[in-house]
C-alpha cells in the first residue's frame, strides 16, 4: 500500500487521543487558555460529567474574528514564537482547541475589551463553520458538547457521569490552588456549586477553601532555595495524613503537574513521620528558569522533566525535613478533635458490644454510690506504696493547707511549659500532664522511641559510622556508567560505613560494610544504590537503610509500656520532648502525645 497524507480531521482525531483523554482534559486545557488571557474570573458549568456538556466562561482579555479562525486550527498559538527554552505560560502547543473540535461539538463566542460586537466560530467532528458576528460580553465561552461523539470507541471508555465529574472537580481544585487571585465557579446539572472566591495574595486561604479549613491549622511553611531552584508552599504536620495521595499538589512555575519525581521526594521526607498506607497533605511550588525544566514532555502537560532532577529532590526533601524539625513536633488538631469524639454520646467504634461496654462503665464510674477510681494518683506511687483515696485528698481537708508555696511556685513555673507538668501516669503508658490552657496525653513508649531514634540520627551525621572491613573483598559487576555513578558518591558512601574502590572498567570492589546492617547483601545494596544515583543523582537509599535500622534500634532501646514511672522521670521526658525536633510521632508515624484545650474539656461538660 503507498504511502498517503492523512486527512486533517483523522490527523486532529489522532491528536487528540493524546491531548483529550476524557473531560477532565479538556477541562484543564480550557482554563488553561482562561488564565493565560488574563481572566480573574472563570465559571465552569457541567452536565453528564462533562460528557453532555462543559461550558467555560472567563472575563478575559478575548479573541477577534481573525482571532477565532486561527484559534480553532492545529498549532496556531499566541503563546511562544520561535523556541521552546523559555515557556512562561499554561498552554503554548497549539493543539487544544482543534482536537477538541475534531472529537465533539465545539463552539467558541468572545469578544475582546473595547470592541463593539463579539464573534463565534462552531466546530463538528472536525469540520469548521465560519466565523460569525455574535453578541458576547467581554471575554471568551467556550461550549463542549457530546464529547467523543465522533470516536465512539474512546466514548467506551469513559467512567460513570459520577467519576468524570469527580476528575473535573479534582482539576479545578488544582488550578485554584495554583491562582488564588482568580474567582473559581463550578457548577451544572450533575453537581453541588462549588465556588472558591478569590483570596488575593493569601495563598494559605485559598489552600484552606479547597483542602479544608483544619489545613490552616495543620500547616508549616515552606520557604527554601538552592542555586537557582526555588521551593515554597506548605506542608502537613506528620499527623495530619490522609489515606490517598490526592491531597498532594505541586506546581512548577505555576503550573501544576503530576511528576513521578515530586511525589517520590515527598514520600521520602516522610519516610518514619507517617504511617504505612497513610499520605501526607502538601501543597508545593517550585519555581526555576523556564530553560532548567521541559514541559513538553507529553502533550498532555502533566509531566516535566528537570535539567538536575538530584537538585530538584534534594531541595523538597530537605526543605520538608527541616520544616518537620522547626514544627513537626506539634500536635495535630486532629487529635484532639478525635478525643473530643470519644467522649460524645453515640460514639461507636466497636459496634453494639463496644457501645454496651462503655454505657455500663461509664456509668458504674459516675455513680455518687461509688468511690471514684483511684487511677489518677496511682501514677505517681511505686508498687507497694499507699494509693492517695480519692475521696479525701489533702486538698480537701480543712486541717491541711492546699499547696506548699513552693511546690506552687515550681508547678507553675512547669506549666509554662508547652507539654506542662506531669499529673499522673495511667495504665503504666499514658503521662497526663497539664498546661496553662488544657492538658496533654502522652504515649510514654512512642515518645522515648522518637527520642533514642533522633539521638541515633544524630550519631550518623556525625562522624564517619562503624564498618566492618570484608576478609575478601567482594567484587561487583556493574555497567561502566553505574561505575562512574557510584565512584562519584564514594566519598558520601564512606562516611556512612560502606568502602568501595574502582576495580577495573566495569567493577566495583566493596572493602567495608556499614556494621549497623550486620550480614548485608553486599551486591544487592550496591546495585540498589546504582540505580538511585542513576535516577536521582544521590546515593540517600544507604542512609534510608541506616535509619531503618537505628529506628527498630531505637523501637527496642526505649522506655516500655507497664514501665512506672516517678514525676520526676515523666517530667524529664516532657521536657526532652520539648527539646527534641520531630517528637511528635513515633518512627512508625503514630502520634507520640493528644492535646486538649480547656476550653474543649468545658465544652465535655456543658460549660461554655
């Protein structure tokens, strides 16, 4: 068969499959287009999740009638001019509007700022009608109908109504985090209006409409730079996660983009912050030289790739770590929001045996017939010694004074403190300790394991780690360029304890291993580590495995629960707490303490 010029509308249709996935894609191209024109309002309406029906309407700079001829045409663009090293905005290739046109019913009114009458141009499976004069007001709508109309096989393949709405929403989302200075509509027959009004420069506002006001108060900043790289946003505190990775967004100048490489780094600043299967919240920014980064990976535009992608993900994960250090240590909100939960009435985790159990308890322990359980000052007695009754503490008796001036003056002086002073150990594991405005609970195990993992962690950037030197070398296969890689890194690897030296053009000769790993797959660690410089330009996996280990150390060394503790030892932890970056979650991402405000235990009690 000779070789033939495709049709246009088959070459647009072909496209098209690339740029057009399902609405949601042709969503996203067309605010796009909204916001490169200047617009500071879009509204987008919907029906049948987008299949039936997607109409964009922006307040924004608009086309003329030449304009529109030329708009609905393959690779014909205001965007770039004559090269593609310096990219400044959403959209630039050209082939949004024609491969929408050729796969539905396309039609676009808009009329430029000024002029007198607007314009429309309409588009069918491919085919162009004229451009026409139409009334408009100042800006552009663009109307979709019965997308994939005209390639019924991809029209298959689309999910429900449901989903596809859902990926519309998801984009929008996106896109309104990205602008917080444009007014965000969505709405249709198929969803709840969903509005995000514009915040200005208060991008941390614009975070808390579309993440949930609960992120402002979970949220530490970011603000880090590294040669002519750029990082700035917010991240979540290590409990505060989520159970999918969707609450992640981050955007390289200001475009958001779903990269492989972002969301690896992020997972990697969390590694021992966040529980398996759980996701931290973050919102990133980078921003770099439009020639430090291509966008035109895919013409979909989702993915970049960096010109130093090691750069790139040593900045985020070291930007997060240092953020988690400053104030990771915080509680979060959520915690105390999920105690106050326990204690309203109907709260059934358990099921109807649980909910039995608990009614029964808690009204044995409040009945006046009853002395109350003498656990609160059991806590600070050693076994065998008398257990203060509850019923007649010295407080309360007229022969005795309330508290020594002292102590007063010391107990005070401990709940300045931010986790206070020490109260009372419950069940052998929880330090209850009071504040100046609540109280704080304590999981006296997951805190001390925190703190023997820093004090470890601590160890291994300091000097240069225990090795164990290997009788006999062991000598490793490599190709040439992963030998040149890891030659590079020798140094850095050396510090962590593993000694390994070139060994002819396509070897590596390993002397030492890090003595913290004990027996190690010597050829399997090396290979693992080749392909990470191959692929991240850093050799952090032997770290990684170091701490992995330092933290199943640090899991067995520290303080056990059933272990009774004196005031002064819950104190000592209290205040080490205090001192110690990231003490908020254990290492296997649980939450080391629960704050309560007083103001909450008021509310407990029908107070306020």
């Amino acid at each position: 068969m000779p070789v033939q010029q495709l049709p246009e509308t088959l070459i647009n249709q072909i496209a098209a499959g690339e740029v057009i996935e399902r609405p949601a894609s042709a969503a996203k191209e067309l605010i796009e287009n909204a916001i490169d024109a200047g617009a500071t309002r879009i509204e987008i309406a919907t029906a049948g999740g987008g299949k039936s029906l997607m109409r964009i309407t922006d307040n924004g700079s608009g086309m003329s009638a030449a304009d529109l001829d030329l708009a609905v045409r393959r690779h014909c663009t205001s965007k770039i001019s004559g090269t593609l090293d310096d990219i400044r905005t959403l959209g630039f290739r050209g082939e949004a509007l024609p491969s929408i046109g050729s796969v539905a019913k396309l039609t676009i009114t808009s009329r430029r700022h000024g002029d007198s009458e607007g314009s429309q141009v309409s588009v069918t499976g491919g085919k162009t009608a004229g451009v026409r004069p139409a009334p408009a007001n100042a800006g552009t709508v663009v109307e979709v109908r019965d997308i994939f109309f005209a390639t019924p096989a991809r029209l298959k393949f689309l999910k429900t109504e449901r989903a596809e709405a859902g990926a519309i929403t998801e984009i929008v989302k996106r896109m309104a985090i990205a602008f917080p200075k444009i007014r965000f509509v969505l709405s249709g027959s198929d969803r709840t209006t969903l509005e995000f009004p514009a915040t200005g420069d208060d991008h941390l506002a614009r975070m808390a409409q579309v993440l949930g006001a609960e992120f402002r108060d979970n949220a530490i900043q970011i603000d880090a730079a590294r040669e002519d790289v750029e990082l700035a946003g917010f991240v979540g505190l290590p409990t505060f996660h989520r159970g999918n990775s969707a609450h992640q967004y981050a955007f390289v100048n200001g475009r958001p983009v779903q990269d492989k490489l972002i969301l690896s780094a992020i997972r990697g600043a969390y590694a021992e912050s966040v529980p398996s299967g759980r996701y931290p919240v973050a919102v990133l920014s980078i921003t770099l030289d439009p020639a430090l980064v291509d966008v035109n990976v895919h013409p979909a535009k989702a993915d970049v790739r960096f010109r130093d992608p090691g750069l790139v993900r040593g900045l985020i994960v070291g930007a997060i770590r240092q953020a988690l250090h400053r104030e990771g240590d915080r509680a979060a909100t959520t915690g105390g929001a999920g105690l106050m939960q326990a204690f309203r009435p109907g709260f059934n985790p358990g099921g109807a045996t649980y909910q039995a159990a608990r009614t029964t308890s808690w009204t044995a322990a409040s009945s006046p017939s009853r002395p109350l359980e003498p656990f609160a000052t059991a806590g600070f007695a050693e076994r065998g010694q008398a257990v203060f009754d509850t019923l007649t503490m010295p407080a309360a008796r007229a022969d005795m004074p309330n508290t020594h001036p002292v102590q007063a003056t010391q107990d005070t002086e401990i709940q300045r403190h931010r986790l206070g002073a020490a109260r009372a150990q419950v069940h052998e594991n929880y330090i209850v300790a009071q504040t100046e405005d609540g109280l704080v609970i304590v999981d006296q195990h997951a805190a001390h394991e925190r703190l023997v993992f820093e004090a470890m962690r601590k160890a291994l950037d300091g000097r240069r780690l225990p090795s164990q030197v290997l009788l006999i070398p062991e000598i490793i296969d490599l190709p040439e360029e992963d030998c040149d890689r890891l030659i590079a890194h020798a140094a850095e690897l050396d510090r962590l304890g593993l000694a390994l030296e070139r060994f002819g053009p396509g070897a590596v000769a390993v002397r030492e291993t890090p003595a913290m790993l004990g027996e190690v797959d010597a050829a399997s660690l090396v290979r693992d580590l080749a392909d990470e410089v191959a692929e991240w330009n850093t050799a952090g996996g032997l770290r990684g495995k170091l701490e992995y280990v330092a933290a199943t150390m640090a899991c067995h060394g520290s303080v056990r629960s059933g272990r009774r503790l004196k005031p002064e030892e819950m104190n000592a932890l209290l205040r080490e707490m205090e001192a110690t970056p990231g003490s908020g979650t254990c290492n296997h991402g649980r939450p080391t303490y629960i704050e309560l405000k007083l103001s909450d235990i008021e509310r407990l009690f029908g107070r306020s």
